[in-house]
C-alpha cells in the first residue's frame, strides 16, 4: 500500500510540475489570445469623423476604391509621424503635417523634379498602409508574432533539453531533479519566449509584404529607392563618425552624449568593419533586432531588385 502510495504522489508532483510549465510556457500565447485589445479599439473607432483636407481625402479613396477598399476612413492624427492603418477599423491615419504636404503638392500643378518624387512618395506609402488593410495585417499578426515566438522557443528548450538529457542523464534519472528541471525548463522557455518576442519577426514579415503592395510603377519605385537609401546613408555616415571619434571608456561605461543609439549598437559600429553595414543581414541584427520594421537597406535592395525587372 505504501508503494501505490508513494508511486501516486509522485505521478502527482510530476503531474503537477507538467502542468506548471504548459501554464508558464503558453503565458504569452494565452495572453495574446485572452487580452488582444483591437476589437473593443474599432469599436471606439467606428463613429469618428473624417477631418483630413477634402482633395486630400478624395485621393486617398480613389487610390482605396482602386484597391477594392470599401468604406475607409481618414482621419488627421497630430501624434503620428507617419501613415498608420487600423485594420479593424478601416481607418488610415493622416499625420497634419504630411496632409498639408501632401494638399500643397496636389494644388500645384508645375511641380518640381523634388516635389514630384514627394508626391510620389506619398502615393506609395499610401498602397503601404492599405495593403496593411487588405492583408489584415493589424489583426493577426500579434497571434502570429506570439505563436512563432513561442514555438521558436520551446524549440530551442526541446534541444537544450536533448543535450542535457545525454551528458547529464542524472538530472532526467533522479525524481526530485527530474521534476525540478522541468520548472526550470518552464522559466527559461518563458524568458526566452519573451526575448524572441522583442524581434518582431512577423511583423517585419508583414512589413516587407505591404512594401510589395506598392504597384510597380517606375517613378513610384524610385521614390522608395531614394528614401530608403537616404536613410540607410545616415547610417554608414553615423558609423564614420563613431570610428573616427568614439572611444571605449566612453561606449563602455561613460554617460553617453545623446540616446540615438546603445551601448552594444556602439560597440558594433566601432568593432565592425564598415563594409559588413552594406549587408542587410548586419542592418537587421544591429539596428531593427528589437523593431518591428526591417532594415531601410533591406527595403532599399527589395525595390531596386523589383526597379531592375521592369
């Protein structure tokens, strides 16, 4: 009696210390799922007016209607600095500043060769944001990101895991370190969950997606192409200077001058070979690891290869 006794108590804790770590593991998915805000935000967001300048907004539909967009709203927003899209709610985001960049260029009928890639830049951002809306992107993508995120995890435990169990097979042989561990397994799963999450993956994914929603027109794909590049020179050009002026008390340890970048961010700059900052795999990892766009160079590279088949 003692033997069933014991052998129950211990299938107990061990049940109990199973079912611990499927809790802690599915965390942020079961989170995601449970507290996803952007249903009750359309809600909020199904009576707001329309405020943006009338030619402004007449564009904007037409470029819609053309992409089988029904029904959406744009609205001026004074706390963005770009074009954003609420999927759920059909609404595109109109920063005040670009909508009076954007109606001033309308108006003019003799724009200069700046002021044409402007507008033109203005109309390919905008299929950016409504591909967003075509692709849904705002209402699955943090199911998705979470789900990723976790799977790449319990992956990277499940392998951990394999290699402990076959060089130290005392952990997985004795009862108290076999159940400890897996509450161990449990926390790392879910810290490392949480670090994944940071990189955004699928949100850069869908980022790269809508890029492809900007319809293959020269002087659209131009536009792009110089913006993109503009930014990734700023960059190359932040590097030049960090090489040149920066030294390692100050990268390492020292109060920095400004927060445009980090500590590791530095330390890279300063380490790397320039050379290895053309490369967009180097782009991602240093500067947009923790964002949820990629890399301006990787955008840069997709439009010129799209640019080239024309």
């Amino acid at each position: 009696m003692q033997n069933i006794a014991l052998k129950a108590a211990k299938m107990g804790i061990s049940g109990a210390c199973s079912l611990i770590e499927l809790f802690v593991t599915s965390t942020p998915l079961l989170q995601t799922i449970l507290f996803n805000q952007t249903d009750q935000e359309a809600k909020k967001l199904q009576n707001a007016q329309s405020n943006t300048p009338q030619i402004v907004t007449d564009l904007i539909t037409n470029i819609a209607d053309d992409r089988k967009i029904n029904d959406l709203k744009i609205i001026l927003h004074n706390n963005y600095h770009h074009y954003a899209m609420h999927d759920r709610a059909k609404i595109l985001y109109v920063p005040t500043y670009l909508a009076e960049e954007l109606e001033s260029l309308l108006q003019n009928s003799n724009r200069s060769i700046e002021e044409e890639q402007k507008f033109n830049l203005h109309i390919g951002t905008i299929h950016h944001e409504l591909t967003h809306c075509i692709n849904k992107s705002g209402v699955y993508s943090p199911l998705y990101d979470t789900a990723i995120e976790t799977t790449g995890a319990i992956a990277i435990s499940a392998i951990l895991t394999s290699v402990i169990k076959k060089h130290i097979p005392i952990i997985h042989n004795n009862f108290a370190l076999r159940n400890g561990f897996k509450l161990i397994r449990s926390g790392f799963t879910l810290y490392t969950t949480l670090n994944i999450m940071n990189m955004n993956m699928y949100k850069k994914y869908d980022e790269l997606k809508a890029d492809d929603g900007i319809p293959n027109k020269k002087e659209l794909l131009t536009a792009q192409i110089a913006k993109y590049e503009a930014k990734h020179n700023d960059y190359l050009t932040s590097i030049d200077i960090i090489k040149e002026r920066a030294d390692y008390p100050t990268i390492l340890w020292k109060e920095l001058p400004d927060n445009q970048f980090t500590r590791k961010q530095l330390l890279a700059m300063k380490l790397l070979p320039k050379s290895l900052f053309n490369k967009p795999l180097t782009m991602d990892i240093v500067f947009h690891a923790k964002q949820s766009h990629p890399s301006d160079l990787r955008r840069e590279l997709r439009f010129k290869e799209r640019f080239a088949k024309l």
